[in-house]
C-alpha cells in the first residue's frame, strides 16, 4: 500500500507514525513544501526571545529520524502541484532541482496546514516585515532584530505586531523581553478575539503594564518607508494615526487555509477555503484524507461546522486517519471543542467553546456567571486570582464554553471544563465536581465548583443576574438602585462602583433592611460577586420583588471599563 | 424551621451556609466539640513547617463571622451526648461551663468527622507524642517544637512520624524544613497507601534523598521513655528494631469516624463505625442528615460503597443536604471518586479511584499502562517528567483510577482524568481528550492523551503487555527473551534493565530482525516504555509470533527495585 500525505508538521507526521505502527509493509512518503518537518511551530515566539535557546530543538523530528526510526521517506522542498484523483496520482515540484514528477498512491493524506494572510495592504510586501510561519521565518526575524539592536543600540529599537490573537501576544511578550519599544495594533475592538471584551480587557491592561502601546478597532492602511531609513517602516491606521518607524514589523494577522490546488483538483472545499470532511475525515475524492488546520471539522458544542487551527487536534486527526485507513472499524472525529491557552507575561487567558459575542450573534438564549476565586487555598502563602467566565445554556445548564485568566491554575481549570464538556457533564454537574485538593494546588472548594455553583444557582432561578454592560443604563434608570454590599474601606479603595450607588455592608444588610427601597428595581454588587449573591438571597427572601445580582461585581465591570477609557 | 448541625468544619459549616441562603428564616444552630469551627484543617501541617505564618488564617470563620455574615447560631465546646430520634432532640453537654441541656431539631446534620486513631499501643499516651485533628493539636505541637529546639538546639531534634499517608507525609516534609531528624515509620509494606508500591516507590527514594531514614513494613510496637529524658520516647518495632530516642511523635495512623452516640441513638452506622446513608445523604432515622469523614457513600466505580474522608467531598456533601432539606426536588449524591493529591517536597503524589491492589484483591480484570512523558513541550526550558500510571477494564476500556507523580502538572492531570472519569469518558476518549496546549504548560499531545492511547492500543489488542512484577520470572525462563532497544549509552548510565537482556537500538532494529529469536517469547523494554511499543510493532508485523511490552519499561521497573533493595 502507497500512503503519500502532503504537509509533515503535526498532524502529517503523526499520521506517519502511526501508519508506520500498522503497517511494517505500507511505502509512506511524507512531501514537505519547506526544509523541515515536524518543528516546534508553537516554540517560534520563545526562540525569538530567547527563552529556548537550543535551535536544534526547534526541529523535533528530522527527515533522518524518521527515516531511521519509523522507516518513512521524507522529501522536503517539494511542493504538490497538481491532484488527479480519478488517477489517485500527484505531481510533486521538487524545488531544489527544479524537478517535475507524478507519484501514484493509494491513500492521499491532505495535512497542508494554513498559511499566514498577508491582506493586500500598501507597503505590506516591505523590508521589516515579517510572517512567522516556520523556521526559516524564524531565523530570519532573528538574525534581523540582531542586525538591528547591533545598529542601533538595543533599547531603541521599535516594534510593531499586527494582529492581537495567540501569536501576536506571544510576540509581544518576546520582543518586550528583547528590550524593544513595542506597539500592538489589532483591527477588531478588541484583543484576544476568542475571549470576550471584559476578559480579554485584563491582559490589556496588563500589556499596558508592561510598557506595550496596546491600539485596537483600527485597521491598518499603510505601511510607507520612513525618511531616510529604507528598512524602517511608518504605520498609517484606518482612523488616520500614524505610528513612529518601526523597524520591525510582526504580522500576526490570522491564517487561511493552503488550499488552492486541493479546490482546483475538484476536493470539496468550503467557500472559505476548507477541506470539507465527513466523520471519518474523508474527503470528497475517494482515498483522500485531510486533517490539521485546513480542514473544516464539526463544532460539537452545536452540531455547525467549524475550522479551529490548533496542534493538539491535528496531532489527533493525523493518528486516526491512520488508524481509519488500516483498522476494520472506522473512527469517527467528534469534533474540536477550541480549547486554547496563551501566555502574556505573567498571565495566562484560555477559552473553551463558545463565546458571548458568537452566541449573541447566532441569537442563541444563554447565560453568563462571572467568579473570582483564588487559584489554591486562601491561607497559604501566594494565592492568585482566578478570574473565570463560564457561559451555558439558561434552561438546561448546558455548558457553552468558558474563558479563565490568571496568573497560576489557568491551564488545569481549562483543560477540567473542556474535559466536562467532552463528557457532557452540565453547569450541575461542575458544581458537584470532584476535584483534587492541597493546599499549594488547589481548594475544598475549586474555582470550577464555584462557577458550576453559581451557573446552577441561576439555572434553578435561586438568583437572577444582570450583566457588566446592562449596568450603565440600569445606574441613571430612577426605577433602579444599585446596592453595594462592599465594606465602606472597599470602596474608599477602589472607588464606588457608581456614583449613585447606595452602600449597605453584607453584615449589616439584614439590621437595615428598611434602609433598602421595596418598590425599585435592586441590582446588587459587591468586589467580586460573593457577597452580592448572598446579599441578593437575604432581600429576595425577605420579600423584595426586584432583585439582581451584578455578574462578577465590582472585579469584572472595572475590567471592562479599564480598557473602554 | 430548627435545624441543628453537629460539627462545624468543612461538612457543617457548608451545610449551615447553604441552608441561611435557602431560608432566611430558619433556625440554624451549629455546634462544635471543640473551640473552634470551620478551620484550615489541610493547612495545619504548613502552619507547624512555618510556611503558613498567619495563625488567625488559620480559622477561616468564627463564630462571630457566621452568626454576622449569616445570622447562624454557633456554639463551640459543645459536646452531644445523646440524640432521641423519635422526640427529635439532642442532649448537649457545654464544656465551658459544664451544663448539660436538650434541644429540639427539625432537622438534624451530623457532620461529626473522623478522630485520629490511637490503638492501644504501650506509651502511645506519653508526652511528645501528638496527634493532629484541630488547631488546638497544631498549637500544642509547635509550641512543643519550639520548646525542645531551643533546649536541644535546633538541628538535633529527633522526630518520628508514625503513619506515611497524607498527613504524615505533610508533616515530614515541614519537620524536615525545621531542620529536624525525621524517620517515617509504616506498618505496611509501602508509603502513601492509596497508590500502587511501584508509584510510592518514586515518593520513598525521594524522602531519602532528603535525608528522611523510611522504615515500611513494620509495625509499632512500644514507645518507652528515654533513659533520662522522660520528655522523649524510644520506639520500638514489630520486628524488633529500636529508633533512636525521639523528642517528638506525630502520629498519623489514620481516622475512624467519631460515632459512638450516634450509634448507641439507634441511627445506622455499618460494623467499622461509619454512618450509612441514602443517595440524598439521609440517614435511617427520620430527619437526620449525615455528612462528611464519619459517612460511607457510593464507590461509583463498582457501585459499591467506601468511606473516603477528604475534605472536598464533606463541603460538596454539606451544601447538598442543605438542598436536600429546602428544595422540593431532592438531589442525589452521584459518589465520591476518591480525588486526591498530596505534596511531599518537590513533587506531588495524586491519585483518583481503584488501585491495583484494590482490584486484584477483588479478583477483577484490569490493566495497567505506565507512562513517564514531559509535562509540557519538551523543547520548552524546564520540562519535568510526569510519571502515570492509568488502571482500566481492559474489555471495555472503563477507567478504574490513575496515579500521578512528579514535579510540575501532576493536579491539572488528575482532576483531568477525574473529569474524564466523572463524565464517564473511557481510555479511548482520554486518547482524543482536547486539552489547552502552549509550550510552558503543556504539549500537542498531553500526558493524559499518551496514556490513553497507550490504554487503548491494549484494548485493541495493537499491543500486550507485561508488568514489572513479572520481569524476574520472566527474566529466568529460557524460553522468554528480554529484548531492550534502548541506545548503548543509555545501558551503560543505568545498567541493564536485566543482565541477560539482548540489546538492539530500536534504530538498528528492521535491519537486525534475524538477530532476534522467532521461537522465543519476547518481552521489550526501552528507558520509558514509547520505543519499545514501536519496537513491538515493528515485530508482530513481521510475523514474531509473541512480543509483548513490559509496560513502563526501564523507569518503572528502576521505581519499584529501589525501594524494594
């Protein structure tokens, strides 16, 4: 049998090697359109910084291990040029000779990854400006920030990333380590596009924090060459901004499938450029497979389509396309839940699912809670913040996703939700999750608990809630009063968290309720949440008709409005 | 509406604070046998080592705090020492100040936990010797350490633990940072009894490195005092060692719940003293609730039913019953799964569901697989190893329960795989599990994915196994051979897995096939088990008619013999 796969990075070599476990006999050739094969794509921005300082580690498998220890032949620097399905033949450009040739198969394994989008942008073809999507992207920005910290002395030098998702924050991290004056321009009102405004507003600040000029709802215009530096570039933005020159530019603008001749050899693919798949990841070609960052798979979480470039579930795909061209009973691909983790400086922001801003656009009913809970136990020493929203289903309590920042604990609680929502466990179901606890790791009570809890408790309707951005209007409504259930030293702390609010400690609350009006609307807030909800279950039960808790209180709505001035 | 709550530590005090938010206008009173409730009982062992130096975080609510925040009736030092079931009252004996009254309940909540236990060993009343349930225990023992540092100076204090499960394992960790000789003394023939020996194994080197003296398998037998100190205690053991005299004793022999006067009021408890309750946590008397340490509830495993004293289950347990009293529809308790962690120096020990022994004991069908991967991106700075052992039907692929140790990682997989188990998932799920991935917290393929690829290549019967119990045998019949396709290089820094073994580097292997004996049984070994499974493909598809893959090869094995020697 003659396996030919296309693409030799995740999810193309990890169907190499597990072809090569079920089948001594199989000829797998693996074709690479670039030098290397199976790198550490993910690593690139830690090289850059220096924090990985091995470059031989950046190639995790070369065409030699492979050949030696699984028996595979890889041709790198060659690119596919042609698909003839009827044939089951390709035609393979090998671009060190110049060569031309047809290679017959009798399994095609499509794994061409996406590349970066290079929008048609004046200037964007410049010296300065850089993709980052293999190693020789990453050599190259490397021997250029030497070049130019050696030319300019190392403080001086100016920096701009384009585009505010995984890797441009990862970027921005690793220049600033570098010593340079960074800028993040980010086109979308926001940074960090798979979370939403108010969580992703906590690593704005926090980049803010660290010296990076952080701009967002503006597109980019220009890039022009600045007096009298032709390697430097100046930035003009939609609204008219002009940036310093910059002598380095990092496009981090988002990636599109690598798919044109797949499309021109009659695959099935999406109007967007994804191979289209059934379950088994198959495509439309007989004995044509695709996995990886091209191909568009099943969102699970709602029975659509969608396609999520990430590694993990390449690597997933690529090992059970093998599995499903050797073993008798096919698998079938559940789908991509989007489980994702950034680093930014100190914090980290992970998301699963579904977020606010897709669900309001698809006019799906659903519901968000919003907690602050600490990372480990309260009493032992360096407790950190866990800030999570989780969203879910308002009647069924079914989890949509969630988004979790914080500097420690982020990972497992990401990876605890999107393993409950793989085994279709509801916001009841978190509530009474069983979990483990020390004091250094974790608490009785997980920050996963509490959001299960307080999902539950408005699933049950124990509590009613408003949201963060409800809470302008609601405050200069005269049918409403916001109460504060802080302690007066909070406030003095932080600020009240609107002027007309009425403030009532939590302690307090239930020697003076006739302090509290009867016949308004209450929403009720706090610093995180807590002690409002309890506040809330005080009032209801003593009879106030109106009452609401404020979604994440105090914590959450400065977030949001941190990055709104 | 009365209700009357017996204990107020993590069971009770949850169950008082759910049952305020349900009913603002019940009765609640909460009653503690000591002086203090709802303490930071898993942070006591951190208090003594100095870590936690915050004594008043210590209790984390006071009788003031709860009766303010949550108008809750709290009396401390009281002692209940009968219970009517039929009248529904209790008898309470104050220990202040000696009076003895009855009072009436509507509903009643034991969460009256587990005591340390103390067999009646000669000396085991001596002073010294503490055990350690409440932060009067805490207070005493580090008022006792400071005391015998300063007369002894502070190296030269000797100190047992008695008992190496979680506490005791706390406890020599912190005795060992206050620069104490410390021996751990079990009477079992391992440490941390909830794991398998070849996984505490990693645990018992570690203490030794620390320079902890570990005696296993040999039970106390007397404590003596001192010739001329009557303030320290010679212990002698089953076997007849004798320690070294010791200034002071903790000991940590495990709990048995605190329920004689429940017994003796005609309430159920099963023959080891534990309180038997239905799924709704309601015991066999009308209107008594039980929570807790002092409670057996379902091993939803085997559906059976186990006594698993941790804290997360008492609180989740607590605010269930407090539903379970107000809301009409009466929830379930689903089980307790047994999740649990402990840190013992630099690494970390976990555990979730059935060990091994567990299940041989029980005669059911099992299979174990034994991985040692990184805990996040190899090419990453800093990767530690994550050594698990994952336990599962090897039919059907149910999950039984997983061990972890290591450095760095070893919570987020347990609860990982405690989610999996909670949701039902199987090994072949855990083998497509999406988890978050970026290069300084995890990898493409986490460990959780290898272990249940490993799992499920067992299942399917792509590979079998043999365990490191069996090497010695195998390692002496002619007719097996021990293939290890480590490199040259690697034998000679740790020796031979065994001295017979054949070496072939799994690189050389397709090419030196007729070196290796087709009428022999052959088991594969590597350094953590990967190349010897490729090894074992490689073979059984070129027609070696029985290969098997000793499962967590030279690393496992290495685990197991340093203690054993």
């Amino acid at each position: 049998m003659k396996i030919v796969i296309v693409g030799g990075v995740a999810g193309g070599a990890s169907a190499a090697a597990r072809a090569r476990r079920l089948s001594e006999k199989a000829e797998i050739l693996l074709l690479q359109s670039g030098p290397d094969i199976s790198f550490a794509s993910c690593g690139m921005p830690y090289f850059i910084g220096n924090e990985i300082t091995d470059r031989k580690s950046m190639a995790v498998q070369t065409p030699e291990s492979l050949r030696r220890t699984l028996n595979i032949e890889v041709r790198v620097l060659s690119t596919v040029t042609d698909i003839k399905t009827d044939e089951k033949t390709i035609t393979v450009r090998d671009d060190a000779k110049g060569d031309v040739y047809t290679k017959a198969y009798d399994h095609l394994i499509l794994a061409v990854g996406a590349a970066p989008f290079k929008p048609p942008i004046p200037g964007i073809e410049r010296p300065g400006l850089f993709s980052l999507r293999n190693l020789q992207d990453m050599d190259q920005i490397y021997a250029w920030i030497e070049k130019k910290q050696k030319e300019l002395g190392e403080g001086d030098m100016r920096c701009v990333v384009a585009g505010a998702g995984f890797i441009g924050l990862e970027m921005v991290e690793q220049l600033v380590h570098r010593n340079m004056n960074v800028t993040l321009v980010e086109a979308m009102p926001q940074i960090m596009g798979p979370m939403d405004v108010e969580m992703a507003a906590i690593l704005h600040s926090d980049l803010e924090a660290h010296g990076v000029d952080v701009i967002v709802n503006d597109p980019i215009a220009s890039f022009a060459e600045a007096p009298k530096d032709p390697e430097s570039s100046i930035l003009t933005l939609k609204s008219g901004k002009v940036l310093p020159a910059a002598q380095l530019t990092i496009l981090g603008l988002g990636v599109r499938p690598d798919t044109d001749v797949i499309k021109q050899a009659g695959i099935e693919v999406t109007p967007r450029g994804h191979i289209v798949v059934d379950e088994t990841l198959h495509t439309s070609a007989s004995n044509v497979w695709a996995v990886g960052d091209a191909v568009e798979i099943t969102n699970p979480i709602l029975g659509e389509k969608w396609a999520v470039p990430l590694a993990g579930p390449a690597n997933r795909q690529g090992r059970m396309v093998a599995d499903n061209i050797f073993l008798e009973t096919k698998r079938k691909y559940k789908g991509t839940w989007r489980v994702s983790i950034v680093r930014s400086f100190e914090l980290y922001a992970a998301c699963v699912g579904l977020n606010d801003k897709l669900l309001k656009a698809k006019g799906l009913p659903y519901s968000v809670v919003h907690i602050h809970p600490n990372d480990h136990a309260g009493y032992y020493p360096g407790a950190e913040k866990v800030h999570l929203k989780l969203i879910f289903d308002p009647m069924l309590g079914k989890i949509y996703g969630a988004q979790i920042v914080g500097k420690a604990g982020v990972d497992k609680r990401i990876d605890v939700i999107a393993t409950a929502m793989q085994g279709n466990l509801k916001v009841e179901d978190l509530a009474e999750l069983e979990l483990s606890y020390a004091p250094p790791t974790g608490s009785a009570k997980d920050a996963v608990n509490y959001a299960g809890m307080a999902a539950q408790n408005t699933v049950e309707g124990l509590v009613s809630q408003v949201q963060w951005t409800e809470l302008e209007t609601l405050a200069s409504d005269p049918s409403t009063v916001i109460l504060d259930v802080c302690n007066p030293g909070e406030i003095e702390g932080n600020g009240p968290l609107v002027p007309t609010a009425l403030n009532i400690p939590l302690g307090e609350l239930r020697s003076q309720l006739n302090e509290v009006p009867r016949d308004k609307k209450l929403v009720v807030s706090c610093a995180s949440g807590q002690r409002a909800y309890y506040a809330c279950c005080i009032l209801k039960q003593n009879g106030f008709p109106d009452v609401q808790n404020l979604a994440g209180a105090f914590m959450t709505t400065s977030f949001a409005r941190q990055t709104a001035a």
